[in-house]
C-alpha cells in the first residue's frame, strides 16, 4: 500500500477572499470529480453556495462557477482527506471544533493564515521549542482540537477581493508556500502540493516553513497595525520619515527575536521597504478590516512576537508601543477585545 494519501474529499473551513480562491480554482480546474468540494459556511455565504455555487472572475473577466456541498453543520459533511483552514486570527479558537469534526485520523490540515500560527514551535528546536503562544491561543484551546502532527503550514503570496459572499475578484498572484511544522519533505506535503498546482497555484515546498511564516510577517507586522492606526496605504507610510523610521525599529526587534529563535534575517528594514514600496498604493488587510467593521487580525502579527520576545526576555519597546497603540484603536472601535476592567482601591484613585 503506497504512503502517498490521496485526497478526494476536500473541504474549505472559512469562505472568505483566500479561502474562496482555493475553493474555486479546487473546484472548477481539476478534471471533474477528481476532488469532492465542501465548505462549512454561515449565513448569506452559506444561502449563496447552496443557490448558485461560488463564483470567480479571472484577469480578463470572464466568470467561472464551482459548485460547493456547503453546511453550518460540519459534522454532516463527514471526514476530510484535505481541510484547507483560511480564516482571520481571531476566529480560529471559535473554528477550530468545526476543523475537528471534518477529521479523522489520517485527515491533513493546511492552515493558510496570516501571521505566527499557534504551531510554530512544535517541531522548531531551539531556546523556544514548544512554546505555546497564549497570544494566538489563548488556553491552548485549538491546539487541544487539531493536533500539529496533522497540520501543514501554508504561506499564500496571493490576493483576492470577496466584493460580496462567495465572490471571488481582483485575483493577483498565485504563490503558496507549504511545509510540514517538523520540517523537510513528506510523502503528505508533496501530495498536497500536486494537487493545488494541479489547480492552477505556484507552489513551493519548503524544508523549514516558519522561516517563510517569520519572513512574511516581517515585513507586514509593521504596515498592517501602522496603516489600521493611520488610515494610510503603504505607500504614504514609508513616505514619512518618522513613520518608516519607527517600522524599522519594530522590524529590528523583531529580528533580534528571530535570530534568538533560529531564523535569522539578513536583509535590512530598508531592503523589505524597498520591496513593500514596489507594490505601490494599497491599503492593507489590516485597514480594510478596519474600514468594514472587521476584527482586527493584531494578535497573530504582533502580540505573538512580543509574546516570544517576553520569553526570551527581549527587549521590545517599540513593538509594545505599536501593540498598545493598535489595541487601543480597536478596542475604542469594537474591534478587539475590550480591556480588562481596573479595580480602583476604597477611597478613589490618589
């Protein structure tokens, strides 16, 4: 019996811009029936998917359709070969018992987030090996629901627009980066990559995968939470002196941690500007969340490395005052948590 899994019944754990990408181009550019497609989805994505399926328009505007077996109940769509995770920070501990029910033991979970996952030190040798970020996952609670050792870690280098439910638009680029959390090449990992550049992604598969995870959020650990506080695009962030020169100062905090850990970076901050700069005028994922009611995606980004930096005992003030400062901005918008309340003595404060 071969070792390679194969994975015909794939289902798709959060719909939304990414997510939908994956679930049109699995379900629309394989040869049919090649993959049974499911989503678990809520409200109007869920109305959508089972009236008209999803729908996504490529470059030239031409609309594709693929039909998606969607449910709010995930435990109806039965065990998963291959459950594609693609939802914001804050939902994953309320996601994670959905994840749970699509499994069985042999299930592979590609968790295709932004920012540090609550994975990364299983597998990572170093001071910070089996860390467990309270930042990402408070109370260990998904960690408890998805065991690492079903998990494979995805960076996407793509963007899309979900301009409304199970619309997928404005798709730029196509790169995923995928690796196991212990490191090197499986039998599982090159599977899952066959089958998504099967579906049309250029895909790498990398033999360390928090490098590409710490090296992505390097450069947008900074922009997304400067740009929610300021309204700004990026460009009109690297613009000013002061602002670009206070993201360098968090981004050389952050590589003073990465180095700590075993993922050194040796560019410099101005290198990666260099880089952000090339993109030209665009708002982040982090304003834009900020712009339509959004939560914010802040631990993943940053309290999770200011988490890492506390226990490594690094010093790390410019990347406190860029927590604080974005905390606060979201709590005064409903769109972080709300600070705990201050017990104030008998007798007022003095």
């Amino acid at each position: 019996m071969s070792n390679t899994p194969v994975f015909k019944n794939v289902a798709i754990v959060g719909v939304g811009a990414i997510g939908g990408l994956f679930a049109g181009w699995l379900g629309s550019r394989l040869p049919s029936g090649q993959v049974q497609l499911s989503a678990v989805a809520r409200g109007e994505t869920l109305r959508t998917l089972r009236g008209q399926g999803l729908t996504w328009v490529d470059v030239d505007g031409t609309e594709h359709h693929a039909s998606v077996n969607a449910s709010d109940d995930p435990a109806s769509l039965g065990v998963q070969d291959l459950v594609i995770v693609s939802v914001k920070g804050p939902a994953m501990p309320q996601v994670a018992p959905a994840v749970r029910a699509l499994m069985g033991p042999h299930t592979v979970v590609l968790v295709a987030m932004n920012g540090v996952p609550w994975w990364f030190f299983d597998g990572l040798p170093g001071e910070a090996a089996g860390l467990r970020l309270n930042a990402v996952d408070p109370g260990g609670a998904t960690a408890a629901q998805i065991p690492t050792s079903q998990v494979i870690g995805c960076v996407v280098h793509a963007s899309a627009a979900s301009p409304s439910p199970a619309r997928i638009e404005r798709i730029k680029n196509n790169q995923l980066i995928i690796g196991e959390p212990a490191g090197g090449a499986t039998p599982r990992v090159q599977a899952v990559a066959d089958l998504l550049s099967a579906a049309g992604f250029g895909v790498t598969v990398s033999e360390r995968i928090q490098r590409d995870i710490w090296f992505k959020l390097w450069g947008n650990m900074t922009m997304n939470p400067v740009s929610a506080i300021t309204g700004a695009p990026c460009d009109r962030i690297l613009d000013d002196d002061l602002v670009r020169g206070f993201c360098s100062a968090v981004m050389r905090e952050a590589q003073a941690i990465g180095a700590r850990i075993g993922i050194p970076i040796d560019q410099q901050p101005e290198d990666r500007h260099a880089v952000t700069r090339k993109m030209g005028s665009f708002k982040t994922s982090m304003l834009q969340d900020v712009e339509a009611g959004r939560p914010i995606e802040l631990d993943a980004l940053v309290g999770a490395v200011r988490e890492i930096g506390q226990h490594l005992g690094v010093a790390t003030p410019n990347m406190d005052a860029l927590m604080g400062l974005t905390r606060l901005m979201g709590q005064m918008r409903d769109l972080y948590p709300p600070a705990p309340l201050r017990v104030v003595p008998p007798g007022g404060q003095h």
